[in-house]
C-alpha cells in the first residue's frame, strides 16, 4: 500500500474531476490546483483512521488503480 492511501492529509473527496482518476489534494502540502497521485513517501504522513483507509482502498479498485494490499 502506498503512504496517501493511509494518510490523514490525503483529500481525494476534494480533489473534484481529478478524484475520478485517483487523484487527491495533500492538506498539508496546500498547494492550489495541485492534485496529487498515492505515491510511496511523504515525511508529513500522519495515518488515518482504519474506515477511511478501507473506503480509499475499496475506491482506488474501482477506479482499477492499485491501491490496495
């Protein structure tokens, strides 16, 4: 699995159009129009809770990205 999938400041939900190809807004990172890909390493990473990892994971599949474990 990678680092976003788990972190608490990963934000797919608010990424609008770029979320239905798996990308997410980093929180901490807080750049405008700046959408991130699940990549392996962050040095902000801050894991988040175990359903919102699960949903991410479920979502990630179906978008056939390999997010999963």
């Amino acid at each position: 699995m990678n680092t976003c999938t788990t972190c608490h400041h990963w934000s797919p939900k608010n990424a609008g159009a770029m979320g239905r190809h798996g990308f997410g807004v980093c929180n901490v990172l807080n750049q405008p129009w700046v959408f991130l890909p699940p990549h392996q390493t962050c040095a902000h990473h801050r894991e988040a809770k175990d359903d919102v990892v699960q949903g991410r994971v479920k979502w990630l599949a179906k978008l056939g990205i390999g997010g999963g474990k």
